[in-house]
C-alpha cells in the first residue's frame, strides 16, 4: 500500500541497526557485516578530536608494539613511574572500558585492550600513553574501513573453531607466569569469529601441554552450550565441531592417540569434559599451523605482519586456511 501511495519510496532492509551495531549485507554471499560506528566515533570524538584530519600514514597500524626483548626508554621508564591519580585514574578506566565495549565486534583489539584493563587499579603515565595508542588504531581502523565483523556464508552453519595458548608470557608489570588463551568459533569456514575468547588463566600450568589443555577447555565451555542452543534454533549440528589446535602432544592424549602418560594425567584427570565431549561425538579434533591459526592472534601483541595475517581470519575479511595438509585426529 505504501508503494503505491508514494511510487519512489525506497525499500530499507528493516535490520539495519541491532543492539547499537550497524549491519550489513551481502545476500549473493549470505554475509552480515556489523560494525560499532557509533561508539567507536563517539571514542574517537571525545578522546582523539582531530581523528579526520591526521594524516593517515601517522596512524598506527598495530594496537600495541610486542614487548621490546630489552628494557624500555628511558622516557618510557620515567612514564612508568609517573602513577595517575583523581580524575586521570577515572579518565583512564572510561576509555579502557570504551574499548572494551568496542571489542564486541573488533575482536582483534582484544590482547591489547586486555592487557590495559589489568591496569585500570593502578595506572600510569606510560599506561594512558599506550591506551591512547590504542584508540588511535582505532582511528586507522575506521578511517580505512577495517572495523567489522563479517559472520555467515553460503555452507550454513556448522560451527568450527580454534584455540591457543601463550604458555606462561610475561609483560613489563609482573611477574605473573599464568597462560593465556585465544579462541575464535566461525559459522563456517568462510567467515569471521562469532565468539572470540581472550582470557588469562585462573592459575598457573606447569607445561605447555598443560596450559594448551586448560585454554582447550575455556573454549570448550561455550562451544557445548552453542551447538545445543543452534540445534533448538533449527540449526541442528549434524557433525561434530572441529577443534583446530597447533599442540599435537594435547592432540595425542585427548585423543586416546597414544594415551595419557604420566605427566599429563592430571591435566586429563581435570578436564576430562574434553574427552567426554570427544568420545560422545560433539567435537573432533585437527591440527592447525602456528602461522595460520586465527586464535594465535588473540593470545599475544603481534608485529604488523602477523597481526595483519591473522586478523583478516578473525574478522571474517577472508576464510580459514584449510588447505588439506592439517592433520585430522
């Protein structure tokens, strides 16, 4: 009727705009894209004015530089030592909680932002200096465009994910030796990460192996309850989810491959709800290439190279590499 009261109406897609995030999409490759463009201009507008108007190649292209191997500037130092009070403390915990809030759809910048957050008791000078590195990649990001999030694709859903874990890495403020992990859960193949995990371990593992098993079992955790809250969807998982994981000592003993020796029947004896799920069907395992695994991205701050590489995975901008040399466990 409206169409025929105003002839050059023009059809909207009626889900433009869910819970604040801008969608769109591609209906020949069966894709949503959401991006945060209102929070992230509301971020950049409040803490970083001049945003538009910077020429584009100062912008950085990374969140966070790795960890130098050696110590830092002496400015750097001087920085560290300079600890924020009052209003900068307050300052400081509001822009790492706008991050945070960005996050939702630009997972990459979860390593970075998390590791600000340990800060946010206690922050210094040189923290506020690395947060607003932070957001003026964010600044790069939106100006290029490289900010969303793109779920979906033409093969369904059959859920498929990755895992790391970054055994025992330290950082400039501690000597805190617990592992942590990086997970993304895809639709399929062809698209980004619809849960991407991001988390420091509640303790501390005494082996790789151990801490590979712990980070598998974080991930594990939400891949259960997705796939039976897919099935009441309509979306029944027909097939076991696929596990990739680079850690084919882990591989071998959840597996029954070779059985669980000695040094790791603790870790079995804990987290035996991965080889439970395992045994009944609801997920399988394959190895996955350090160099192509998107979850690797999420565990540590990565040079431009790497960062670039395995964000594109993350964010859906191109599939996952399985190129049929991973081995199928």
């Amino acid at each position: 009727m409206i169409s025929t009261l105003y002839p050059k109406h023009t059809k909207e897609d009626p889900a433009t705009i869910i819970l604040g995030m801008t969608v769109s999409f591609d209906r020949e490759n069966k894709t949503a894209t959401l991006r945060q463009e209102a929070a992230i201009v509301d971020l950049l507008n409040s803490c970083y004015p001049e945003w538009k108007n910077v020429e584009l190649d100062t912008l950085p292209k990374i969140p966070l530089q790795p960890p130098p191997s050696k110590q830092l500037s002496k400015k750097d130092q001087l920085l560290m030592s300079e600890v924020l009070v009052g209003k900068d403390v307050t300052e400081y915990q509001s822009r790492v909680g706008q991050l945070n809030w960005i996050t939702n759809t630009v997972h990459k910048l979860m390593p970075a932002q998390r590791l600000k957050a340990k800060r946010n008791a206690n922050p210094t000078a040189f923290d506020m200096k690395q947060v607003n590195h932070i957001i003026r990649h964010v600044a790069y990001l939106q100006r290029t465009g490289n900010h969303g999030m793109t779920i979906g694709g033409s093969n369904g859903v059959s859920l498929m994910a990755t895992v790391d874990t970054s055994y025992a890495p330290t950082d400039p403020y501690s000597t805190d030796l617990r592992s942590i992990t990086g997970g993304t859960i895809h639709m399929s193949a062809e698209t980004g990460s619809i849960i991407s995990l991001c988390a420091r371990h509640d303790f501390t593992t005494d082996s790789s192996m151990a801490a590979e098993g712990v980070g598998c079992h974080l991930l594990i955790k939400q891949v259960l309850p997705l796939r039976i809250f897919l099935n009441e969807l309509g979306f029944k998982q027909e097939k076991p989810t696929m596990i990739y994981m680079d850690n084919e000592p882990f591989l071998n003993a959840v597996t029954g491959d070779r059985g669980a020796s000695n040094r790791s029947k603790h870790i079995m004896i804990k987290l035996n709800i991965i080889h439970e799920a395992y045994q009944a069907g609801e997920i399988e395992f394959s190895h996955m290439s350090t160099a192509n695994i998107p979850s690797d991205g999420l565990t540590k701050l990565l040079a431009l190279k790497d960062y670039d590489h395995k964000a594109g995975y993350i964010d859906g901008t191109k599939p996952l590499c399985l190129d049929g040399k991973s081995k199928k466990y």
